[in-house]
C-alpha cells in the first residue's frame, strides 16, 4: 500500500474522515505525539491498528473525544471528578479511565471493562473527530517498543506501507504521551505520568502514584495499566540512565567511558567529549527533544547513549518514566 503525507488543513482533514469512515486508519497528530487512529467502535478497524503497530492485543486503546459529553455515550459511570478534570484539563493530555459501555468493543478495551478517554489539544483532530462522528482509538503512531513518534516523518519511517495516509502537523508540542489516571476514593491513581504533573493534579483531588511507574513490574506481577509492562521506548542503542547532582563527576564518567559510537543525552554540553544529541535545559524542553533524540541516535548508528535523569518532579516524572523504560532500567548513580 502506499503511505501518503498530506498537510493538516480542512481538505486532509477530510480526506482523512471518509478513510475513517470506511474502517481504515490514518496517522494524525495531537499534542503530545501522532496517534494512529480508527473508528474506536469498530473492530475491524481496531484490529487493523494493532497489526500495524505490531502491538500485543491485551494491551488497550484510547478513545479520543472531541466533547466531554461523549463520556456518557461510552462510559457505564462518570464521577464527578472527571468531569472536573475534564473542564479543568480538556482539551490537554490527561487520560482517564472509567467503566466501558457495551457499545465500546472488547478489541479496544483489550478485553477490560473499562476504556480510556482523552480530548487532545489539537483543533484540527478535534474537527476530524466530530467530522468522523464516532470516538478515534488512538495509540501512539510507532512500532510496537519504539519510541513514540514526535513528527510525521518519523511515522512514515515506522508504518509506510501498512497505513493510507499520514497528516502532517508539525512537531508535537509536548513530546510526551498523556497522563494516564483511573479513579479511586477520593481522589485518582497515575498509571503512567504525562503532560499534565502530579503537582497539578493535586490542586484538584487525591493524587497516588502507581509504584510502576518508578519501578517496573516482575514478569509474574499484574499491570494495572497493561501498557507498563511492555519493553517501551527503546532505540536500539544501549540506553544507560545517568543519576548524578554533580555535575564534574557526570562530566568525567562520560570523558572515560566514551567511543565514536557513543552519544550522551545532556543539559549542558560544555566539556563533555562523547557526541551530543539535543536535550532539554529543563524537564519540560527534555520532553519535547527526548523522543526525536533518541531515534536520532538509532539513524546516526550510536552502540551506547548516556541520558541525564531528570528529578522527579513535575515533568521529570513523565520524563525518567519514558528514560528508565528505554533503559531497560540501566541505572548508573554517580
Ligand atoms: O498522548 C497519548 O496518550 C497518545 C496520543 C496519541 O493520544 N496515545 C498513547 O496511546 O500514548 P498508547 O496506546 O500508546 O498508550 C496508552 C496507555 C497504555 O499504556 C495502555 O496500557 C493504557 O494507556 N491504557 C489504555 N486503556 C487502559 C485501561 N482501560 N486500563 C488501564 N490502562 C489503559
Ligand atoms: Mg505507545
């Protein structure tokens, strides 16, 4: 099959819907990365999304929405708390979990009970969601374990010849994947961290933090979000995560320990002597750069790439998620 690229605007955005409307799946941007998109309610066109991506199938989609009413037309029950992080965070990448209606099928819930919505910040998707009429099963527009695609062209490179068209958006703005949340008492549990913090989920309600998300998950133990489990990220360089608040001893570790094949994941390039690849001054511009950096590594043939681990906080949490997972939990603490 041919892959086309067309630009975001009205006339692709159309083209895109009558494709959607006859089941097949088109690459489409969003805020954080390009989904791959189908009619969420058709499994046919679900199944088509897994195969591309070449993805485990129990591991479940998200339904993006254009309108948070469209919660009721899918899901069993809505709190009230997500329709106050719904007005608080929508459109944005914050993804919530709720029990699933029967309408929604069991291919896109990869067999649970319940599915995932989120409405993503991009005006045109939201214009070809309500142009399609129904909810867009989106996973992120890579191959199955590779880093989530940040530009069109790094979907072309992954999925040409097994997708119709690609629209072109540009960079995404975030550069990471949403917050995943499901509910619990009070308050929400962050099943994978994202664009939306911790830090601004607690202005509003209860925020626990999923013990994967830091820590990985035993090969015997049971996911609460599936999508954890899976080796994630990775490029096919050796991915090593760098813990260091000192900056002369970071700088020697990677003076001794570099080759030609060696590329090293900075804040701040000054007297480093492996090559560098462009990362963030911050974890917010690490977000943005960490995906496209890594792939970048992969084309130019690195062996071995060094990554300075964000802390923890705020967007550092999304960004040691994706880092530690493309490590392969590698750790070097200096
Ligand atoms: O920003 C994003 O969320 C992007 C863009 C395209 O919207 N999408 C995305 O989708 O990252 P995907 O499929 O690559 O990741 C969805 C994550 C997976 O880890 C999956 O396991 C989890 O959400 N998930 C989806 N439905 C779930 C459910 N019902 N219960 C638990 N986890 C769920
Ligand atoms: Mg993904």
């Amino acid at each position: 099959m041919e892959t086309n690229i067309l630009r975001i605007n009205e006339e692709s955005i159309m083209t895109a819907a009558e494709l959607l409307k006859k089941n097949e799946i088109v690459a489409v941007p969003t805020e954080t990365v390009y989904g791959l998109a189908g009619n969420g309610l058709s499994p046919s066109a679900v199944k088509k999304i897994f195969e591309a991506k070449g993805r485990p199938n129990d591991n479940p989609l998200i339904l993006h929405i254009s309108s948070t009413d469209w919660l009721y037309r899918y899901a069993r029950e809505v709190p009230e708390l997500a329709l106050k992080l719904a007005d608080r965070f929508w459109a944005g990448p914050l993804t919530m979990i709720l029990p699933k209606k029967d309408t929604v099928p069991y291919e896109t819930s990869g067999g649970l009970d319940t599915v995932a919505f989120r409405m993503p910040d991009n005006k045109w998707t939201l214009k070809l969601i309500d142009a399609c009429g129904f909810p867009l099963a989106a996973p992120s527009a890579n191959l199955s374990g590779l880093p989530s695609p940040t530009r069109a062209g790094y979907v072309y490179n992954d999925l040409k010849g097994k997708i119709p068209l690609i629209i072109d958006g540009g960079i995404c703005k975030c550069g990471v994947e949403s917050t995943v949340v499901a509910f619990k008492d009070n308050g929400v549990k962050i099943l994978r961290p994202g664009g939306v913090t911790p830090e601004m989920l607690s202005e509003i309600c209860d925020v626990e933090i999923d013990r994967a998300v830091i820590d990985g998950i035993s090969d015997n133990e049971k996911a609460q979000s599936p999508g954890m489990k899976y080796k994630h990220y990775s490029p096919s360089a050796d991915v090593y995560l760098i813990e260091c608040r000192n900056r002369a001893r970071l700088e020697e570790f990677i003076n001794n320990n570099y080759d030609s094949k060696t590329y090293a994941l900075v804040r701040e390039t000054k007297n480093i002597k492996a090559k560098t690849l462009p990362y963030g001054k911050n974890a917010k511009t690490e977000a943005n750069e960490l995906f496209s950096s890594l792939r970048k590594a992969d084309e130019l043939g690195a062996s071995k790439i060094y990554v300075e681990a964000p802390g923890k906080e705020g967007m550092g949490l999304a960004v040691y998620n994706r880092l530690i997972r493309a490590a392969a939990f590698k750790v070097i603490k200096l």
